[in-house]
C-alpha cells in the first residue's frame, strides 16, 4: 500500500490517543504532510481506536480527497491552515483532551506556566476564540496562532498539536494534558502560583538548545 509508513504512523497515533482518552467515539483526526501538494489524514467520523491504515485518505491542499469516494475529517481546514502557515510543520493531531478543554470552559489560559517542563516541552499554550467546529473562522483562527506555537487550544473544544511527524505532535498533546490535569488537581487544593517570569526565560532558553 503507497505510503505504508505514514499510513502505520497515523494509525499508531490515533490509537495512543484512543487509549489515554484524548479522544472518544468519532472525535479527533490526524494528518501528516506526505509532499508540497498532498496530505494524509483521518477520515470523518471514524472511531480513533479501530481505524486501520486503508481507511485514511489522501487529500490535496485544497482539502480534496484524491480519491472521491473517500470522505475526509471534517476539520481538514485546520490541518490545511497549520501546513500553510508553517512550511516546517510534518505532521497535526487535534484531540479533545478533558482536563485542557475544562480548563478553558472555565474561562482559565493555559499560557501561565507553573511547571518547568511544560515551558520545554510545549512553549506557551494560547487559547483562540471559540469558533464553530468545522467553520473557515476556526480553521483562520488556529492557521493565525500556529506561526509562531506547536500547541493551540480551541476554547470549549479542544487542542491542536504541531510536530515535524504525528509522534512528536502526540507527545505535545499528551504533555499537555498531563500538565493540565496537575494544574487542575492543585486548583482543587489551593491557588497555585506561576514560575517566575525570570525562570520562564531560562527555561525558554534551555527549550531552544534541545531541539524539541
Ligand atoms: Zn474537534
């Protein structure tokens, strides 16, 4: 099967995030970037956790399936923004991470660091403006926010995670929610303060020289 590899790698993917409950149902999709014109990418509706590699779809940058009896995910606009606004970008997961995504619906920014490794391992985390799943606006949203961060929150909905391949982009999704559900688990304990903005640059720094 053409593109067997990346086909084994999305697969891989969706099922990490199937099992840690990054995702449930139908919800969630993954691309990577297969040439300057092509990607691959879930298709819609499909449950992360039993898709197989012959159900993904080749799609054109116009977010057209090659093939036309195939259906892409239904936020191939995001996946689209993000390789457009980022020529160094391989690979999009986009999830719905419940501790990151109740962090949000409480109206709380997930741009505050309060944990080291969460400035190395994910640089700041903005949040967008809610937008309807699936519209232009939120695609234009999170293609704007994706300049210049590897990971992006939907408000009321979910992440977005950059990598130069999907394992990369899991492993940011997958630290984010870990660093959320401790933000949130001290949340319930007390009032937990942010690093110091001084050590938030040495970390930045530290980030920086470790190519992540
Ligand atoms: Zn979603």
């Amino acid at each position: 099967m053409i593109w067997a590899g990346k086909r084994a790698a999305i697969v891989e993917t969706c099922r990490r995030m199937y099992a840690r409950g990054l995702v449930s149902g139908g919800q969630g999709n993954v691309s990577v970037r297969l040439t300057d014109e092509l990607i691959l990418i879930t298709p819609s509706g499909v449950n992360k956790g039993f898709i197989r590699p012959e159900d993904l779809v080749v799609a054109s940058m116009d977010g057209r399936p090659v093939d036309p009896d195939l259906e892409v995910s239904s936020e191939i606009k995001v996946h689209l923004a993000c390789y457009r606004n980022r020529p160094d970008c391989g690979a999009v997961v986009h999830a719905h991470p419940v501790a990151s995504v109740a962090l949000t619906l409480a109206g709380l920014s997930l741009e505050p660091a309060f944990l080291p490794e969460s400035v190395i391992t994910l640089g700041s985390v903005p949040t967008g403006r809610y937008a309807t799943p699936s519209s232009v606006e939120l695609a234009q949203d999170v293609g704007r926010l994706a300049v210049d961060h590897n990971v992006i929150m939907m408000e009321r909905h979910g992440a977005v995670c950059l990598g130069s391949d999907p394992f990369m982009a899991y492993d940011r999704l997958e630290s984010l929610e870990h660093n959320s559900r401790i933000v949130l688990l001290a949340r319930t304990l007390s009032q937990p303060s942010p690093l110091p903005d001084a050590e938030v640059e040495r970390l930045r720094i530290i980030a920086a020289g470790m190519d992540y």
